[in-house]
C-alpha cells in the first residue's frame, strides 16, 4: 500500500490504496514515518498517490481506537519538515483530514484540479496534531486556517493555490512530470549546496 521507487537519488513515495481513498492506517504510518527517516540519504522526494484522492486521512476505524491521537501524525511530519532535501507533495486528488500533515511539512505542493481539501477535526471531535495548524497558517494566515479548521470549509484546488496552501495547480497527466521538473536541479546538485539553501530558506 505504500511503495517506494528509487532513482538517482530520488525518492517516489506512493500511497496506494485508491479502493479505500487512500486512507490511512497506523501501519500505513508508521511506514511512511521510517521512509521520511530514512531519506536523509536522498537528494529529493515526492509524495504522491494512486486513484482520484490522494488521502481520505486516517482509517475510520483505527481513528475511533485510537489512531486519531497517536503521535505517529507528528512523526511523520516532523521527519518530513526536518529532511535536508527537495520535498514535493504531488497531489493526485483531494486531501483530507491527518493527511494534511505529511503534505503541510512538504517544501512544495502541486495539485491537480480536481483536487480539494478539508480537515474536519472539529467536527469529528479530534485536535489537529499539535505542528499542522501552526504550518499551515506559516502558509495562508490565521484567518484561512480557521476557516478550514474551525469552519470546515472544503477549499478547491483553485482556492488553495489563491491562499498558498497549494503552489502549483497541473494536470492529471503532468502531476508527476512537473513534479520531476521541480526537483531535477536539487538531484543533479551537490546535497551540501542543496542543504545549505534550504537552511537559508529556512
């Protein structure tokens, strides 16, 4: 469900489990957490799924047991933002719910037009994991951020690109081109240099 294709320093991680939107269990996680751990040693990553919906969010099941608080959101992102590389999440459809985080600690995010993207915590009766609201404002401000979190607004990939939540909107058939594009200079750089820039972008 989750696979992992390295070439020359890239790394193409795929969520890919598009008969359940993509959905995410607590091993799906914690799989996802020891990749970003371990893509120290990469030059550049993308995030990407299969299917219409790039992640529907945690499992519903798991999520009432328990997932929906496991610090495992959190160290998946924390492990994503603190990589010394390229990061892009290439959204192949809509986002939704604990997956935000992964995709929030990303350094780039690009989406297809279909996409769109809510995270209903409140109303589901859950607390965001503790680093996601602050990045997600770092990006579109107080105000938007509440609208998603608070108000539960469902944002299209339109919307998201005029707030910056979303960089780049692309087609279907370019999502994962572009996405290459984005970070061939990062993999065909000295990672010292790479590093050392993404450090002054801070």
């Amino acid at each position: 469900m989750i696979e992992l294709k390295k070439e020359d320093g890239l790394w193409i991680v795929t969520l890919n489990n598009p008969g359940k939107a993509n959905a995410l269990t607590g091993a799906m996680l914690s799989e996802l957490a020891e990749i970003a751990e371990a893509a120290s040693e990469a030059r550049a990553l993308i995030l990407t799924g299969v299917g219409k919906v790039f992640s529907a969010g945690a499992d519903l099941d798991e999520a009432r047991a328990g997932l929906a608080t496991s610090d495992v959101w959190e160290r998946l992102s924390g492990a994503i933002a603190a990589l010394p590389c390229l990061t892009v999440a290439a959204l192949n459809g809509t986002l939704a719910g604990g997956a935000n985080g992964m995709v929030l600690a990303c350094d780039i995010r690009i989406a297809v037009p279909s996409a769109k993207f809510f995270y209903p915590v409140m109303k589901l009766g859950f607390l965001p994991q503790p680093s996601d609201p602050a990045r997600m404002s770092a990006l579109i401000g107080p105000s938007r951020t509440k609208m998603i979190l608070m108000a539960g607004q469902k944002i299209t990939a339109d919307e998201a690109y005029t707030f910056g939540l979303v960089d780049r909107v692309v087609a279907p058939d370019a999502l994962i081109q572009t996405a290459r594009e984005l970070v061939a200079d990062s993999t065909a750089a000295d990672p010292q240099i790479a590093a050392g820039i993404a450090g002054l972008c801070g």
